[in-house]
C-alpha cells in the first residue's frame, strides 16, 4: 500500500524539484543569461545594530463574544538585519460584542463565561528573513520586509459576569507582520499576533478550570529606528 | 567761472591721458584734444548728455581726430554706462581697448566688471588675449588673464593659455575655474601627471567657494579622465564613480568608466556598467560608443549570438537617430540657437533631447543666452531714443554683437551635431560589416559546440563573483527593469572562448 | 501515557489547532436584563367573560375582592381598607424608607369581547375591543372606595346577568355606596340593584340589560391586545395587524391606566379558553396554542407583561398533556382555547387557575361548581407582591452554581434564621425557591425599583433554546 503511495509521489517529487537538464545549455551558449546578472544595491533601510520603538493600536475582533481594543507599545533591538528581541506592552479593554447581548437577552437568557482582555507583557524573538521592495502604480517604490514573531509572556484578564474574577495567565505568542518604511527611520508596521493563554477561571473551577484561550489581534502601528 | 567749469568738466569726464601718440605718433596736445571734444565738452555742460553722446559717436568716425579714437570710446563707454545702457558701454569699452590697449588699459577693470553684468565676457577675451600686459591692478589682470586664457584655449593656443592661467591670482574670483582649465590644458598636452594637481586645486577651491555640483562634477570628470590618460585606470575608475547618479553627467562617467574597467581587462565591469545604457530609460540618448564598447566586449567574452543582438539593437536605436541628426544639420545657426534657447527657457523645442541634452547644464550656452537677452533688453531701450545718432549706433553695435554671439553659439552646435551625424553613419556603415564577423564567429562557436559535444574548457578572464556587503542587498535579475536599480548593476559571466578561439586565431 | 500528563500536555497539543480564535467558554443562563426596571408600579387588568355563562363567576369575584385586597395588604403592599392612623404612618414610614415593599397597583376591566357591532351603541362600547368599564374604569390603590368602585365596574358594566336565574332577597338592607354582598354567597337583585344604583347608563338601559353582555366568541387575550393598544398615545404595528379593529383614533382611549415602568398583570378570566384566532381576527393559527405569536406582539409595548388565567380546569398530565374537565356542558371550552391561557401564562411567571372545582361526576358530565375564587385571588395578590421579591429563572439551576448581582453587587445567599409552617424567615440576601424555580429576595436586599438585578446560574439539563451559534 505505501509503494503504491510512494513511487508516484517521488516521481512527482523527483519531477518538481529537478533542474533543467544539461541539453539545455546548448540552446543558451554565448548570451548574458539572466542569472549572470545581479543587483547590488546599498541597503536602504537597514535594522542591523538598531532599536526600534513603536505605537500601534490593535483590535482582537474574531473572538465569539468580545470584541477588545487596545493600545501596544514596542521596543526592539534588532542584532542583526534578521534577528531582534522585542517587549510588546499591550494594554486594551475587551468588551461585550453584538452575540454576547443577545445571547443575554430575555430572548436566550445565556451569559458565557467570557473573559475580557486588559493587558499583556510579552517579550518576542522575531525573524525577518524577508526584505523586499514593491512598486506602487508604477509612481514610487516602497521597501518592506516581512517577519515572524514568537514569544512568551504573561496575560491579564477579568470576567465580564459581574464577578470580575481576574486570570493571570501564561502566554505563548506568534505572530507575522511587516515593516513598510516610510523613511529612513520610520516604517508602519502591520501585525497579526496570536497570543495563546492557559487561563484559570474561577468559576467554574469544580468542572473544568483550566482553558486554552487565543487573542488573536490585527495590530497596526508606526516605529521610529534608533539612528 | 567758464574756465573753472571747463576745468571742472575736464577733469570729471577726462579719459586716461595719451602719453604717446598711435603707432609712434606724436602725442596729441591738450589744446588739440580740447579741440576733438569742445562739442562734447559744450554739451555736457548743458546737460544734454545725448547729444553730448552723439558727439563722441561722430569723434569715432571722424578721421581728423583718429588719435582720439581710443579715448572717445572710452568716454562714450562711461555715458552710456550712465545712460544705463551696458550692453552699449561694454562694446565701447572692447572698442577702446581693441583701438589702443595701452592707452586705456586703465579702463579694462570697468570694462571687465560690464561683462560681467551683462554676461559677456568673451567679447574682452580677444582684447585681453594679446594684450596681458597691460598696466592694472592685480585683480584687474588676474581677471584679464583668466579671459585671455579662454581665448587662447578656444584658438587652439595652449600654451599661450596655460601661462596666462600662471597669472590669475588665488584671490580671484575664477580661481576655480582658471586651475580647472589648467588641468585640461595640461592634459591635453599630454602632461596627465601634471595636470592632476591643477584639477585638484580646482575641487578644493571650488568647493570652499562653493561652486556647485555641476562644477564638482565637471573637475571630477576631468580628473577621471586625466587618471585614465595617464594609464591610472583604477584611480580614473574611482572618480568617475564619484558622480552622483542624479548628475546630468552621471551617464557619461558610467560610459567612461566602462572604459577603464575594459582597459583593465575587466569585461565584467565594463558590461555592468553599460547595462545602465542598455536600459529603455536611454532609449533617446545618444550613446553609440557605449554600445559598441558593449559589443567588443562581449566580443572578447566568444558572447557572439549576445553580440549579434547588441549589434541589432544598436542599428535599430541608432539608424532613427541618425536621420533625425540629419534632419537637425539643415537648420540655420540663427534657428538653431533659438531652439536650444527656447528649450533652456521652457522645455520646448524641436531639437531631439540627444543635442540638448549636453547644453542643458553648460554655462557657456546659458551665459550666451543670457547676453542675447541683455542685448534684447538694451535695443528696446535704444528704440526708445532712437532719433539719437548715438542710440542707432549703439543700437547697431548691440545688434551686431547680438548676432556675433547667434552665429558663434549656433555653429558650435551645428558642428557638434554634424560631428555626431557624421561618427554615427560611420559607425552604422561598418556595422554591418562587424556583423557578417559576428555571424561567421557565431557559426564557428556552435559547430564546435555540436562537434565536442559540449561547450570547449572556457578560460575565465576575470574573476568576479558577486558578492554583497552586510550592508547592502543583491537581488537577482529577471529582466525587469526598476528605475531604482539603474546604476548597481553587476554582472559575473564566463567568457566561452576556447583556447584555440582566441581573438583573431 | 498517565492521565496527569495527558492533563498536562493536551492543553499545549491545542497549538496545533488552526490560530483561529475557536475560543470555548462555559454558558451561564441568566435571568434579569438591562431594561428591566424592578419598579413597584403593577397595572392589573381583568379581561373577564360577559358571555351568558358566566354571571356565577363575576358573583364570585365580587364575593371575595375584599380577601383580594387584604391579602395585598398583609403581604405587604399597604393597608389600603380603613385604615387608621397609625396604620396610615406605619404605612407612610414603611412606604419612604421601604419602598420596593410596597405595591403599587391600579386596575382595570375590559371583557373578552373583540367585536364591536353589539352593545348600547354601534361602535365600541366599554368592555369591547379592550375599552375599560365604568364610570371611574380605573381603581387605584390609594382610592378610598377601592373595592366599590372595582366591584361596581365588574358587576355593572363587565358581567352578564342577563338571563342569570338571580334569587331575590328583599331582607336585603345594603344602600348606594355600601353594599355588602349578601352573606349566603348568592349575588341577589336587590344587591345588583344596590351597587349600581348610581351607575350612568344610557336612558332606558340598567345593569340587567342584553347589550351589556358579549359575543360568544371570546377572545381574551386579543381583546388584552387591543387594551394595550388604548393604552398607549404611539400604538406599536401590531395593533394594525391583518384584520385587526384596532383604529388609530382609539389611541390614548384607556385613559391613565397604564404608567411608564410598569409590571403588566393581565388576569383573565373565561370558562371557554380563547378564541384569538387569524380567521376571527386575532393572531392564532387554528391549532395553534404556543405563546410565541402573542408574546412577540406583547414585547412591542416594551415593558414587563405577566399573564394569570382563571380559565376551564385543565387535568395535566406528568407529561405535560393536558385535558379540559368539568366543563361546561352546554359550551364546552376548546382545549387549544384553554391550552393558549395556560401557555401564556406559564411563559411569562404567571399562574393557571381552574375556575370551576372538582365536582362529585368528576370530568365529563355535570358542569363542576365554582372554584374557590378567594383561593384565585389570593394567589393573584402573592402574584401581583411577588413581583417586587422573586425572579423566575428559564431552567432549572444547578443551585451551586447561582450567582446573583443586583446593580453589579452582588447578594449573598439567605440563611433561615426560623422555620415556619406559613414560610420560612430568612436574612437579608436571596433563597431559591424550588416551586417556583426562581430567586427570592428577603429583608434589605429587595431591590428597590430601577435597580438592574442579574441572576447567573449553570441550568442542570442543558439550555432550554438553541444558540444562534
């Protein structure tokens, strides 16, 4: 059963993978092939041996019953032009959302056992393997790059029932993002983070206390690079 | 009282006393010049400076008082500057000084200082071209010898000019451009070594008297290019990578520095560097050399079929071209310097941007510009007071002038244009010819590749691999052309010549 | 793999899930909402049967109102009968510093008759399409004569004597304005005669006329629709609805009956169930007894509607089926009929009386006698004081898991401090009340009107409507 799986799958593999075949040099003697030029071009914007701070607010709007704006604020160190550490400081009020009030409405009389977001520290490595430029209706050239995030932390919730019992949960965050740089030390910078929290709710400790709970935020900002 | 005033009047408008008489005459007594200029005299005393003018005018023409030539000029010179008429006076003033250099070599500062409002200054270069010794003050001189320079340069006289350069003074205002111009005058008497100082000196002082980009960018030129004649390919290739890409001569230096890297040997630089000049943004430049610069040196590389293709491109670029050169050579001298003017003062003309494009940043072309307009203005004034026989006659002089500058500044053009007509059709002519070699060459390279199979062992001429700094960024090349990467171009390839396919084997 | 580990890596296994914010969260049912306001303020209205049939129970209304409104005043809503004066300032006192104890209540009676073409006149006449009765149609709780002037809107312009086979009593000694209701239980003419004696009938009309008695298609809670309607200055849409005889001058014609932030109590009482249905005019399908379609139209009027029926007995079943019994025998009451008075009151925390007992013939057979109307009204009086102290909950609670916050305080739980035969003594707080599955509150943890009460619970058998989720 597995060769029968195999074989063509490393067939296909094999295919995909393969280069052009040797006779095709022949076709391409005594030009300048593309690959034989290249563009070198002095980094723009570089990040290497840089901080950067940064001002975003952000939005957590996929979640069933609350909808959370908050405010972020950001400071990196970037060792290397892939590599930094960053401290996210997020601050936010979740709140009830359109499902939530019906579901506590005299029509379903249903009170979920929501939490609303109020703060998070996280500290993150972030990679941004990724330096690119694009051309915007053929006028100006914009320079970006993209990264990935992951991080740990700790997040700060409180019931929305009238209890307001608190969680301090631990927090595993990871995002993906991008700079757009607007100038030499500015850029905007787009953000989705998902922070995964392990989250202890009082009330309902005798059947189940422990919940895994993600935020997952859109977060948008402007960062300012150390000179 | 009439003789106080008539001592007074002498001595306000005296001219620099004769000493000697022209050509060894005796020289003319007071009473004799009293004579020549009672009329003069009489009207200024009345305070009719026209008419006062329309005899200095009639003292010019006259033969009785030929002696007094000099002199009436130069008076004449000094009303019309009153008169607000510079353009006048500094004609005047050449008149003068062209009549009898010594006599009124004391003038020549104030005849300089004109030309300099008007913005003509050749017009005293042939003056002070023969006549460097004339008693001024230092500064006058150094200004006279700078001007005298220019002159001597533009007659061919190079030597005459590099002394009179000797004699500009640091002080001087043009010091810059007197050791720039020192520089080129050495180096094109093949004393590269030599001129490198002078040209040094000029981007110092200039830039301490902050000169310009455009003057920053002339002196680095032509210290590249006396480096390369000097056979310092790699210091010329240092410089010429000084121009900024935003010069209007940053184009030309990536040309020329092509060349120092094919002087090198280094085919690879020289074809990154011409990558620019292949880009569609310099479709409608003129840079034929470039192309075939690009072409022997893919050439070298055994890139024949690469080769073949540069050939195509530059017969389909350059054939138009040549045509529209053509086109441009039937024009007058008067037509063409109105269309360069018109395209200098607003963009638009009928010239193709391959003949303007190298006057855009010319200040010779701007200064005669700028004359032809102080001499309009000044003929419409002297329309104004045209029943004057002084206002005609400055108005023919200015005109003349007007038309002198037309007809130089125009056939310069014209000659250059016709020179680039002339080395194109050449080049398209012998085209053709390269091209059957290429074909053959092609022919010879594929025959042997079909016969062994593979392409022979390749010897790598230069070794260049691409390589970018931590601060930089290399993206590979599909193709596409992005305006921004105009410039950074790099190219590693390998040339596939067999050993036995070596240049002319 | 032990179960401790399998607790402790299962959770982190979840970062496998696709990062899509699936978050689980525990429900809670709750009770209580935001636009409740816990006022004291109840406006009753009778909507009571003037069909042929049912003269014996007006006579059993007038018989025991008095009990009515002694049981208001001893659970707490105020001596309102003769008071004295220190009843009056006990009343004062209690009223200022305890004001959620005090019910304040006003009532008012239409009939169960929708159509308009009888009566004196041939538009609407009191009693029809929800138009009040009586000449002062509406009693509040400060009104001295409260219980006359009720009974006189029942007796002289809500009940049908005519055709009643009424005993006479010419011992009877009661004159205009106070007349009791003869001791034997029977209304008599001469008491009829007594309490309207100084009705204003049209010339020639008194309390025995035809005209004052219904269609025999009856339609209570149509009929309670429409008095809404009356009520109010802006009738919601409903009031127009297909084939409705709501008229837009109608609007505002109930008077002053219905105040802001009131609890509606609608009472109907009917020995034939209702007849509200799309063919005659109302909202009800044919076979159609859910409370939905009223309760949808009620909700319009915004505010708190609360129905109790005493209607045909109905023998239920452990299964929730019920039957009609002890009917009448010459109009026999639909069970659907019946059926929709009891689901509307169930629905909204109200109750269902029979309004005839168990006979001797048991069902079937022989119309039974009267129920015990002082039962009936006593437990409309609990109804009408309960409404300031306990809240219903929808499901049945996981009592562990109650939670209440009254203005997002929250109200411990009562202890019993004394068990009593007549009802438990608690302290301040709130108890569960298993028969009535709802929260009650005791002492100073009543709220006081306006206040936002919110009651969280886990229900024991899952939620009682599907989620729209």
């Amino acid at each position: 059963m597995m060769t029968r799986i195999l074989t063509p799958l490393l067939t296909l593999l094999t295919v995909a993978l393969s280069g052009p075949v040797h006779a095709q040099e022949a076709v391409d003697i005594g030009v300048i092939k593309n690959e034989d030029v290249k563009i070198v071009q002095k980094l723009l914007y570089p990040k290497a041996g840089r901080s950067e701070i940064g001002f975003h607010t952000a939005a957590m709007p996929f979640d069933a019953f609350t909808f959370t704006p908050a405010a972020a604020f950001t400071y990196a160190t970037h060792m290397a032009e892939d590599k930094a550490i960053e401290v996210v400081l997020m601050g936010g009020y979740g709140m009830k959302n359109g499902t939530y009030k019906e579901l506590e409405g005299q029509a379903y009389g249903v009170a979920p056992d929501a939490y609303r977001f109020l703060g998070s520290a996280m500290v993150d490595f972030q990679y941004s393997p990724i330096y690119a430029k694009m051309n915007v209706m053929g006028q100006r050239i914009f320079h970006h790059d993209v990264f990935l995030t992951g991080g740990l932390g700790v997040t700060y919730e409180e019931a929305i029932q009238p209890d307001a019992s608190s969680a301090l949960a631990p927090t595993l965050g990871l995002g993906a993002g991008a700079r757009i740089f607007t100038g030499k030390r500015y850029a905007v910078r787009l953000q989705l983070r998902d922070d995964i929290l392990r989250e202890k709710r009082s009330k309902t400790a005798d059947t189940q206390a422990w919940f895994i709970k993600q935020n997952v935020s859109l977060v948008i900002g402007v960062s300012k690079l150390s000179k | 009282m009439r003789v106080l005033t008539l001592i007074l009047g002498a001595s306000l408008w005296s001219a620099p006393a004769v000493a000697q008489g022209l050509n060894g005459a005796p020289a003319p007594t007071m009473e004799q010049r009293m004579e020549a200029f009672a009329q003069v005299t009489a009207a200024m005393e009345s305070g009719n400076k026209a008419a006062a003018a329309d005899e200095l005018v009639a003292l010019t023409e006259s033969e009785e008082w030929s002696m007094f030539r000099a002199e009436a000029y130069a008076r004449l010179a000094m009303l019309l500057k009153n008169l607000e008429l510079p353009y006048s006076a500094l004609i005047a003033y050449s008149k003068a000084l062209a009549e009898d250099p010594q006599g009124v070599g004391s003038e020549a500062g104030k005849a300089v200082a004109l030309a300099d409002q008007v913005g003509d200054q050749a017009i005293l270069e042939p003056v002070f071209a023969g006549n460097i010794g004339l008693d001024v003050d230092e500064a006058t001189r150094s200004r006279m010898a700078y001007l005298a320079a220019r002159e001597n340069y533009r007659s061919g006289n190079l030597a005459v000019a590099g002394a009179m350069l000797k004699m500009v003074k640091p002080n001087d205002p043009y010091y810059p451009e007197a050791k720039a111009l020192e520089g080129v005058i050495l180096s094109l008497q093949d004393q590269h070594g030599n001129a490198l100082a002078p040209l040094q000196i000029a981007l110092a002082t200039g830039g301490r008297a902050q000169r310009g980009e455009i003057f920053k960018a002339t002196v680095t030129l032509n210290l590249a290019r006396a480096y390369y004649a000097a056979g310092n390919f790699p210091q010329a290739a240092h410089y010429w990578s000084q121009i900024e890409r935003d010069d209007p001569k940053w184009l030309d230096a990536q040309f020329e520095r092509a060349w120092a890297h094919f002087r090198m040997e280094d085919m690879n630089g020289t074809l990154g560097l011409l990558q620019n000049h292949v880009s569609p943004y310099f479709h409608d430049r003129y840079y034929p050399e470039a192309a075939m610069l690009r072409l022997y040196a893919l050439f070298l590389l055994c890139k024949f079929p690469e080769a073949s293709a540069q050939l195509d491109a530059f017969q389909a670029q350059y054939r138009p071209q040549q045509s529209e050169l053509l086109g441009v050579t039937a024009y007058t001298k008067t037509d063409t310097f109105d269309q360069i003017r018109r395209h200098i003062d607003d963009g638009r003309s009928d010239l193709p941007k391959m003949v303007t494009l190298a006057f855009e940043s010319e200040d010779r072309i701007k200064d005669s510009i700028g004359a032809v307009s102080s001499a309009e203005g000044e003929i419409a004034r002297l329309r104004n007071v045209g029943a004057n026989v002084f206002a005609q006659t400055a108005m023919d002089w200015v005109n003349e002038r007007r038309g002198e500058i037309i007809e130089t500044e125009g056939g310069r053009i014209l000659r250059r244009v016709k020179k680039m007509e002339t080395e194109l059709s050449e080049m398209i002519a012998n085209s053709d010819v390269t091209k059957l070699d290429l074909m053959q060459m092609e022919s010879r390279l594929f025959e042997r590749a079909s016969f062994t199979g593979k392409m022979p062992e390749a010897k790598r001429r230069v070794k260049r691999k691409v390589s970018a700094r931590v601060t930089e960024r290399k993206w590979d090349w599909q193709g596409e052309y992005w305006a921004d990467e105009v410039g950074y171009y790099r190219v590693d390839t390998t040339p596939e010549c067999p050993e036995n396919m070596m240049q002319g084997s | 793999m032990s179960n401790t580990a399998q607790k402790r890596l299962f959770p982190w296994l979840t970062l496998l899930l696709p990062l899509s914010a699936c978050n689980r969260y525990e429900m809670f049912l709750v009770s209580g909402h935001e636009q409740v306001s816990f006022s004291n303020k109840v406006d009753v209205l009778f909507v009571t049967d003037n069909s042929g049939s049912t003269a014996q129970y007006s006579a059993a209304i007038l018989a025991n109102f008095e009990v009515f409104l002694e049981d208001l005043a001893e659970a707490g809503a105020g001596g309102i009968k003769d008071p004295s004066l220190t009843d009056a300032v006990s009343d004062y006192l209690t009223y200022t510093s305890q004001r959620g104890r005090i019910t304040d209540f006003r009532m008012a009676i239409t009939t169960t008759t929708v159509d308009i073409a009888g009566g004196f006149t041939i538009g609407a006449d009191p009693g029809e399409s929800g138009l009040i009765v009586g000449d002062t149609p509406i009693v509040n709780r400060d009104d001295v004569d409260i219980a006359h002037r009720f009974k006189q809107n029942l007796g002289c312009w809500a009940s049908c004597w005519n055709g009643y086979d009424m005993p006479s009593d010419n011992a009877y000694t009661g004159v205009a304005g106070d007349c009791p209701f003869p001791e034997d239980g029977d209304a008599t003419t001469q008491y009829v005669d007594c309490l309207c004696n100084d009705v204003n009938y049209p010339e020639g009309e008194n309390w025995d006329s035809g005209e004052l008695c219904g269609s025999g298609n009856e339609m209570p809670v149509e009929a309670a629709l429409m008095a809404m309607c009356r009520a109010v200055d802006t009738p919601p849409d409903i009031c127009y609805h297909v084939d409705s005889v709501f008229e837009e001058e109608w609007a505002g014609t109930n008077g002053e009956w219905l105040r802001d932030d009131s609890t509606v109590v609608v009472v109907f009482v009917t020995d034939e169930g209702d007849a509200s249905e799309i063919s005659v005019g109302g909202l009800y399908g044919n076979s159609d007894d859910e409370a939905d379609v009223y309760l949808e139209a009620f909700a319009q009027f915004d505010r708190t509607i609360k129905f109790a029926a005493i209607g045909p007995t109905l023998d239920c079943g452990e299964d929730g089926l019920c039957t009609t019994t002890c009917s009448n025998v010459l109009y026999p009451p639909s069970r659907t009929g019946s059926m929709r008075l009891k689901n509307l009151a169930d629905a909204t925390g109200g109750f269902y009386n029979g309004i005839t007992a168990e006979g001797e013939m048991g069902d079937g057979g022989n119309a039974c006698p009267t129920a015990d109307f002082a039962e009936n009204l006593s437990d409309l009086g609990r109804l009408l004081v309960n409404l300031q102290t306990a809240f219903e909950l929808n499901s049945v609670p996981d009592e562990t898991t109650i939670r209440v916050y009254v203005d997002d305080e929250e109200v411990v739980r009562s202890a019993v401090l004394e068990e009593n035969e007549a009802g438990d003594i608690y302290s301040d707080g709130w108890s569960y009340e298993p028969s009535k599955n709802a929260v009650v509150f005791w002492g100073e943890a009543i709220p006081d009107f306006n206040q936002e009460v919110q009651i969280f619970y886990r229900p024991v058998d899952g939620n009682p409507r599907e989620l729209p989720f």
